[in-house]
C-alpha cells in the first residue's frame, strides 16, 4: 500500500567476503543506481516512482555477481 516500506536484502556466501553491495532498479527505460555500500540492505517507500525490477550487485575483490531481479509493485513485493 502506497506509504508503506519493504526492505530487500543482498544475501552473499561470497570467499572472499563482500566488501560493497550496489543496488539498481531497472524500469522499461533505463537502470538506475539506486544506493551502494557495505550493507546489503536497501529500504523502499513504496510509491509510484520505487516501482520496478531491483536488482543487487555483490563485490569482492576478486569479481562481482548479481542477484535475481525483485520485482517492486505498489501491490506489495512479488518474488
């Protein structure tokens, strides 16, 4: 419902551990950085312009991988 918040998370086994977590919201046309930093949370306000796929890039120093894409409605997350 529009004025709530949802919360995702990065979870990473990654050897070496993570250092920096990179979150990105893809819409039909463009992705957007959305936030970076060493922790894997990202918390959303959940209105109109939030709305989209998310997506968390993990990075060690030996590589970066990213994870599924979460799709973020105002009818509440959808995994």
């Amino acid at each position: 419902h529009s004025g709530d918040s949802v919360t995702l998370t990065c979870s990473s086994d990654a050897n070496p551990p993570v250092h920096n977590y990179t979150w990105y919201r893809k819409t039909e046309d463009e992705t957007v950085l959305q936030d970076t930093g060493r922790m894997p949370n990202l918390t959303l306000h959940l209105v109109s312009s939030a709305e989209g796929l998310y997506h968390c890039e993990a990075r060690n120093k030996v590589g970066s991988k990213n994870s599924t894409g979460v799709r973020v409605s105002l009818a509440g997350p959808v995994q």
